[in-house]
C-alpha cells in the first residue's frame, strides 16, 4: 500500500511540517513562495520538517518530488485547543503559585489538583500547553473538570513514581461533566463510579500500570472516542490480566444499577509503531490527528516510547454485568497472537461482555486475537446484539448461555440469547491454531433453552483455504439437541465461503433439505427481531468495513 502526500495540521506553535509521502521521496515546504526546508519521506512513509513558527493564515505549500509528484497546501491555524474563555494551567494570573511549569523534573500533582478544584468550581476549561508535567499522585476528579492539551503538539502527564497513579472519582456521590482530551498519559489511569456524561477523547495511555487504563461503574452517558491504548511487553504481566477498558453497572445485592447509554468508538487498542500508517488508512477520521501526532512524537522522540510493539493487550473491552445501550464501533483491536515473542502474554477476547444488552458492535477491525477460546468477541448472555461490517482476521464471535447479572431489572441471574442480528461481516481466515472455536459459535456446555430469534445473514468467511479440512466448521448456533438458533424463530441467508463450489456457508445442526437462501431478504428476516435491530441495520449497513490484512507502508 502506498501513502500518497500529506499535510497534518500546523498551527501558531508547531515548529515543523509533517505528514505522509511516498518512501524515498523528497519533500519541499514552502511558506508565501519561500522555501523553509527540505526533507526525504521515511521507511515508515512519514516526513518531518523543522520550520520557525509561522503566523495564523500563513500559506503553505508542499511538493513532493524523486517519486510521483505530488503538491498540497493548507493554512496556519490558530487553534491549539486553547479557547478565549479557557483557564491556561502555566498561568501564573490564572492560577498564582499553584500554576504548572512546563517540562520540570518535580511533581506537580498537588498544583494540578489545585487547579482543577478552581477551575472546576468556576465550571471552566482548562488548558495544560504542551510539555512534560510530573504526575505522581492521583487526582481527585470533579463535577465539570474539564482538561484538554495541545492538538499537535505533546501535553504529557508522567508518573515517575514506581506506583499506581490515576484520575479517579471513587466515591459513590454523582459527579458530572467531566472532560480529558487530548493529553498523553504515560504510566497514569482514570477510574469513576457515577461520574454521569463523562468524555475521554484524543488521548494516548502509554507505559500503563497493571490493570485497566479506564474504569467506569455506573457512568451514564460515557463517551470513550479517539483514544490510543498501548501496552509494551515492558509493561505486561505474562497470563491474560493485560486490560484496557472496563465500563459496567453495579450488580450486588444490595446495589443494582445498570450502566447507560456509553459510546466506545474509534479507538485504537493496541498496536504496533511501524503499523501506524496502516492502521491510520482504516481508522476513524476523528482518530486519525491522534494517530499522526503519536507519529510525530515517537520519531522526534518526545516521549517515553522505545518499542516496536505495543499490542500485548488481553482484553480491549470487559464488562462483567449491567452493561446495557452501548455503541462499541468503528475500533481497532490488536493483540499479540501473531508476535514472534508473546512474552507469555495470552488473549481474553477483543472485547468480554456479561449480561449486556442493546449492544452495537459495529465497522471494527479485530486482529492478533488467536481462532481458538481465547480470541475473538465473546458474550456471555446477551439480548438485542447487533454485529455488522467488521474485520475479523484470522478470529471470530464466542456465544455462551451462562445467566449473568443484568438482563433483568432485578439482581437476579438470566441466561438469555436472543434477538441477535449478525449481518455483513468478514472473517479472514490465516491459520489454524490447534484450539477451537472457529468462526461463529454457540458454547455447547453453557447452552440455554433461552436462546431464540437470531438472523446470520451476508457474512463471508474468506481465505478459508487455510484452514485445514478437517479443522473447518459450519455456523455453529445451534447444537444437535434442538437448542439453538433454530429455523423455528431464526434466519440464515446469503451467507459465503470461499473454499468450495458452492459458496454457501451454512449453519451446523440445521435440518439437512433446508434450503440456504443466497440473498437475505430485509421483509422476511425483520419480523423476527425487535423493531430496533431493522432500523440499526438501516443505519449502519453503508458503514464502511475497516479491511486490511497487511498494515505495513510500501
């Protein structure tokens, strides 16, 4: 895959142009017709040019030559994320003695905590600039804290204390309005219970401590968009305790509670720094400035980040109950199956669900999760499923009837799938990896009776060559006791594989004269399920499916 020319964006503080070219090639900005410097495209196909800062409105234009010629222009802007009204955290007339100075050695915890209990009581934003600030105690989050740094540039947050650090709002009191985007926080977690309308966007979590990078009991109205998740093998424990996200409700018996209406959409969990470029062309628009200034840094060497790969990630999205109308789409997952060296670090599932319901999975990419027990995406009851458009390479979709907490509106235990609808994804196959598993499947040993209405309809299992004969499975959702997903209340249509002649990918345990139709039909398969699946299916069947099998530059 080439990456034709780029320009990211340059605002009144950047003091460099930089982008995407082709490799090898020679790039030339130039700003009102004067040429402010030259530099060569990278095997990574990014490039960097040092220029003096430039003023708001400035022209600039870049050519690229010694390959295909290529010219692009684009403006100065002003916008730094800094707005009139912010609060500015160096500020010494905002803030007095408490504000922050940028890249010193000592911890500033005590003066960001200060900061964030003024500025949040005067319900203000508050703009850290760009810099390395010491962070080695945790910060008490409050009813509208609002942080944000620098688009371009790095507004790191740095625990170098050796322990746990984190933004945390642990009391059981509701907090509200709470905001982190566009920070880099390396070594530094956010925890909360009840912190309603919570958002965390455009921020990287790098060099994390064991556990989750996010935690949310409780949290109506999260928005988890736009973040970078990295793990290195430096910070991994061997075993499959390499978390990243937890969002649920509380299921105890003297607390229940679901967690509502949470949007986890466009992040990218796990990686590997050479893939950047490729895992930018699939990414989310949103994302991609996140992606290009992790870029940035990294090759600058502006941050604490050494290693190739940081995709040893267990688990991209648990939650263990209560978890109900959430819209996880449009992420990346990248674990370490395919490392040469897993250091001992196993898969728990892409994402983990427990007693979920109303759930969108919908436009991800799921790769380096194995085909066995391990991989994939897992639901452990479920009702109201929504799986369309994804990439799964080389993985796929687990479905176990235990009776979990949070299909009820009691704290009682249902097993229950129901009301599935998985449509128009592709399943991309490699390998087999001696497990099982593979491709779509119903657990026999947790099956339940309560599993009904489920339409399979326009997936393709591709490159199914691979997988030895005798490895190979049909859609495995129903077992050969008659439960199931099952004719009698279930769909199957227009579903392909491509190693035999046929093309048909049929559903194991179905009667053998039933005839497979080789389109699906919306009329006949909609009255099945509840009226919102046809209305999402609607909205998102355009939505584009993120596949790419090679993520390297070339």
């Amino acid at each position: 895959v080439m990456t034709g020319l780029s320009i990211n964006t340059v605002t009144t503080t950047s003091t460099e142009i930089n982008g995407t070219g082709v490799v090898g090639a020679t790039i030339t900005a130039e700003a009102d017709h004067q040429v402010l410097g030259t530099g060569k495209v990278g095997p990574n196909g990014l490039y960097a040019i040092p220029i003096p800062p430039q003023a708001a409105g400035v022209k600039l234009r870049v050519s690229q030559t010694d390959g295909p010629v290529e010219v692009m222009e684009t403006e100065v802007s002003s916008n730094t994320n800094q707005e009139v009204d912010d609060l500015v955290a160096t500020s010494v007339a905002d803030f007095g003695a408490n504000a922050l100075d940028a890249n010193s050695t000592l911890d500033q915890s005590t003066k960001l905590q200060n900061i964030i209990n003024k500025a949040s009581a005067a319900n203000k934003k508050v703009f850290i600039p760009a810099g390395n600030y010491v962070i080695n105690s945790s910060i008490r989050m409050l009813t509208n804290m609002k942080l944000k740094g620098d688009l371009t540039q790095g507004t790191v947050l740095k625990n170098t204390s050796g322990s746990g650090v984190s933004f945390h709002a642990s009391e059981y009191s509701e907090k509200r309005n709470i905001s982190i985007n566009n920070l880099l926080l390396d070594g530094i977690s956010i925890s909360a219970r009840v912190a309603t309308n919570i958002a965390i966007t455009n921020t990287i979590f790098y060099n994390p401590r064991p556990g989750f990078n996010i935690i949310l009991y409780a949290s109506n109205n999260a928005t988890i968009k736009s973040n970078i998740f990295m793990r290195d093998a430096k910070h991994a424990q061997p075993g499959a305790g390499n978390t990243t996200i937890y969002v649920s409700g509380f299921a105890t018996s003297g607390t229940y509670r679901h967690m509502l209406n949470t949007q986890i959409e466009g992040n990218i969990i796990g990686l590997k720094i050479s893939e950047l470029s490729g895992i930018r062309s699939v990414s989310a628009e949103e994302t991609k400035p996140t992606i290009t200034k992790l870029q940035t840094l990294v090759a600058a060497k502006k941050i604490d980040v050494e290693e190739e790969e940081h995709n040893y990630i267990s688990t991209g999205i648990n939650s263990y109950n209560t978890l109900k109308d959430a819209k996880i789409n449009k992420n990346f997952f990248y674990s370490n199956s395919d490392n040469v060296d897993k250091h001992g670090v196993g898969q728990d599932h892409a994402i983990y669900l427990r007693g979920s319901q109303n759930i969108d999975f919908v436009g991800n990419h799921v790769r380096g999760f194995q085909n066995g027990a391990s991989g994939g995406i897992k639901f452990k009851s479920g009702r109201n499923i929504l799986i369309m458009n994804n990439y799964f390479r080389n993985t796929g979709i687990i479905m176990y009837g235990n009776g979990e907490f949070g299909l009820g509106d009691t704290y009682v235990r249902i097993a229950e799938l129901s009301n599935w609808l998985v449509a128009n994804n592709t399943i991309d196959w490699k390998r087999w990896e001696s497990s099982y598993k593979i491709g779509m499947e119903l657990n026999y040993p947790t099956r339940t009776a309560n599993t009904k209405n489920g339409v399979f309809i326009d997936n393709r299992y591709i490159n199914y060559r691979n997988i030895p004969s005798n490895r190979k499975q049909l859609m495995k959702i129903a077992s050969d006791d008659d439960i199931g997903f099952l004719p009698r209340d279930s769909y199957v249509a227009g579903n392909t594989r491509d190693d035999t002649v046929d093309g048909l990918l049929k559903a194991e345990n179905w009667p053998a004269n039933y005839v497979y139709p080789t389109t699906s039909n919306f009329n006949d398969w909609n009255v099945l399920l509840h009226p919102s699946l046809g209305a999402a299916y609607h909205e998102y069947i355009h939505t584009k499916i993120p596949m790419r099998d090679d993520l390297k530059v070339k």
